[in-house]
C-alpha cells in the first residue's frame, strides 16, 4: 500500500481497519464506523445550514416523471438498441420525442495483488482511436449476475483470479440516455491463475501497477475512462496533493 497517498478502506473493510483513513485526515480514528470525512468535521453540515438560513423558502421543486405515451424501437445493434419514446413533459404538457439506447448492464473490477498492486489493462478503444489504460471489465452476458461477470471478466482478460470479492456498487453510465447500470467490484488476492481467453476482436496487454502509478496515471490523464476512474475512486484517495 502506498504510504504517501493511502487507500480509503473504511466502507469495505479492507485490511480490516475500522475507519475512513484520509492523507490529510488527522481525526479519522475519533470518528465513529460509517461516518464520512464531512460529518466527522461537521463542516458540511454547516455550510448547509448557514446556506438555508439567507433565503426564504429552500424547498426544492418536485420534479415528476415524464410520462411515457409511446414507444419505437430501432435495429438490435448489439452493444446497444435505439429506443425512441414519445414523453410528454408535465410541466408544459408538451409532447416530444426522445432517444433512449438500451443497453446491457456492464462490470468492472479493480483487482489487488496480494502485494497491495493493481492488476490492469491496455487495450485500442475505437471511440477515442487511442490505446487506452483501463480495469477489467465488460458486458454482464444473459443469465449472469453481476459478480459472476466480474470473475469471469477479470480470468478473461487478465489471467487473474482473486480470493475476495467486495460489491461496490453501481452506477449510471449517462442517464440521459442510457439505460443501463455499471456494476463495480473490489477484487483482493489476485493472482495469475492460467492464460488470457481473449474473444476474436479483443487484443488486451496486462499491467501490475502501484497504487501511486496509477493515481498519477488519472492525475496525467492517461487512464481516461469516466468509469474506470469511477471504480477506483471508490478505493483510491484521488484527491490533488
């Protein structure tokens, strides 16, 4: 583990210590198990109310859900399938179409070596045209849960088979227009287990790398995927020093 930049492994028990551990947070063992870094300091709190307090009413608008009237759907394109809605927007009671891609739900796992490294990927991204630095991951196949997809994915492309597995939830890839989920594992004990078992359109290179490597990979840019970083924020301190 990385002694300048230490992990954040209260919510998930890691290395079984008790309470969330900051770089910077020097009160974090006072804090009671399950209390974040905002409600140990009370500062969060605060500036909620000291905001309340200038404005006459801060109650939030209800916002309702828009109705869906009709729907069409486009050519199963595999990765995803258009969907068009005809909604009706109840605050002006307007009609109009909207797009939705209807897609699987995926996973993506962020695997430690029993050294306290991380096991991750390189692989050429069609989308951005460039060789991209990610975690495992990939599409949940039907009839998988999301956990069976995560082992399966990271013995695919990696190699590695791990001992523990911690859920760390999930989230929505662009709710604008997805439907999908991303499921997030933690993956402890990985080692190498056996060969990759690549499909025919995948080229995947493996990489151990520290912890500080791959914070310094997110600071410089080089790991770039929106949901990569998502899951490793979950377990890195990413904070700027």
């Amino acid at each position: 583990m990385d002694e300048a930049r230490p992990l954040l492994i209260e919510r998930h028990g890691i290395d079984g210590r008790p309470h969330t551990v900051f770089a910077a947070d020097t009160d974090a063992q006072a804090r009671q198990p399950g209390e974040s870094f905002l409600q140990g300091h009370g500062h969060g709190a605060h500036v909620m109310r000291e905001r309340s307090s200038r404005g006459k009413d801060m109650t939030a608008p209800t916002i309702q859900p828009w109705p869906r009237i009709a729907s069409r759907h486009g050519e199963d394109l595999h990765v995803f399938r258009p969907r068009w809605d005809m909604v009706q927007n109840p605050r002006t009671r307007a009609q109009m179409e909207r797009v939705v891609c209807e897609t699987p739900d995926w996973v993506n796992v962020v695997a430690f070596t029993p050294e306290r490294e991380l096991v991750m990927i390189r692989q050429y991204r069609f989308g951005t045209e460039r060789v991209e630095l990610e975690i495992p991951g990939g599409l949940i196949d039907p009839g998988e849960t999301p956990e069976s997809s995560a082992v399966r994915e990271l013995e695919e492309e990696t190699g590695y088979a791990a001992a523990r597995w911690t859920s760390l939830g999930s989230v929505a890839p662009n709710p604008a227009y997805q439907d999908n989920r991303c499921w997030h594992f933690l993956a402890e004990g990985a080692v190498p287990a056996g060969d990759q078992d690549l499909d025919p359109g995948e080229d995947i290179a493996v990489e151990v790398m520290s912890t500080e490597q791959v914070m310094e990979a997110i600071r410089s840019g080089a790991i770039s995927h929106a949901l990569c970083i998502t899951a490793l924020s979950h377990v890195l301190d990413l904070r700027s020093q």
